[in-house]
C-alpha cells in the first residue's frame, strides 16, 4: 500500500481508482472526501498491519 505522503499527492479520481482496484471500497466512496479517503486507507492499512502473525523467537533466529 502507499504511503500517506503518495496518496496525498494523488487526485480524488485517481485515488477512488486506487481504492476500488486494491479491493478496499466502503459504502458512499463516490461521495467522500479526499481526506476521508486517505483516513480510512490508512485504517484499512493498521487493521492489516496488526492482524500480520507476529513472528516468533523460533522463526526470527
């Protein structure tokens, strides 16, 4: 996923195109926000982040 910083950078056409082909959409896309946009990637990103398997000390040697 892209950082805040690159979605920042992108329009809201293109970031609702971003959304939809990372299979991220949520209801209402058409209508919100570019700020809300970027907000709820970012949650869908930690969700994603602390749902990973943490690696055990077994597997980390």
């Amino acid at each position: 996923m892209k950082t805040r910083e690159e979605l920042e950078t992108m329009t809201v056409k293109k970031l609702r195109r971003y959304v939809i082909d990372t299979g991220n959409s949520f209801p209402y896309l058409g209508e919100t926000k570019k700020a809300e946009i970027i907000d709820k990637l970012m949650k869908f990103r930690a969700e994603r982040e602390d749902t990973k398997p943490t690696p055990t000390s077994k597997d980390a040697t």
